[in-house]
C-alpha cells in the first residue's frame, strides 16, 4: 500500500494515534512482522498508560485495530514508515498529520 493508497483508509484521529504510539518506539522490522509490532504497541499503550489516552482514543483504538489487521505485512510496514517520519518533530497537530497520511 503506497502512500496514495493510503488515502482514506484511516481518519486524522486514527492516523494521529498510530503516531503517538510509534513515536517513542525504536523497531527492527526484519526479526518481527510489521503489523503485529504495530498492533501489539497499541494494545500495549492502551493497557499500560492508560491516563494518557481520552474515552474518544480508546473507541478509536479499537477501530483503528480492526483496520490495521486487515492489512498486509507490506501495507503495515508502509504506515510504520509514515509514523515514525514525526519521530524527533514537535508540535505537529493532528492536522499534521492527516495531511501526511491522506487521512480522511
């Protein structure tokens, strides 16, 4: 899924979380299948901070997992991509981030 496939698949608020998940995260995608770590980092997030997340991000969370299992390995890895490339930016909005994923 390039890019420009991408448009519409997820809204800004979907995209914005996937973001806030993988923005601290380092990952090796060759030992681990992309769409699992990005699933598993969802799930992980949710569960262990859970005061950093709104009722609104929880529902969209869920979601926002039943979308990224329909993905292939490549498509999954193609979003991990366009997170991480916020990795090390500030104060980009959620806005910012639509824009980048095409978001809907």
């Amino acid at each position: 899924m390039t890019r420009k496939e991408l448009e519409g698949y997820f809204s800004a608020r979907e995209a914005f979380l996937l973001v806030r998940i993988c923005y601290n995260g380092l990952f090796h995608v060759k030992r681990i299948n992309p769409k699992l770590l990005i699933i598993m980092k969802l799930e992980d997030s949710l569960k262990y901070e859970p005061t950093a997340f709104t009722e609104e991000d929880i529902e969209t969370a869920k979601t926002l997992k039943e979308k990224l299992q329909a993905l292939t390995t490549f498509q999954a890895y193609t979003i991990m991509m366009l997170a991480c490339s916020f990795k090390g930016k500030q104060n980009f909005t959620i806005d910012d981030v639509g824009e980048a994923f095409l978001a809907a």
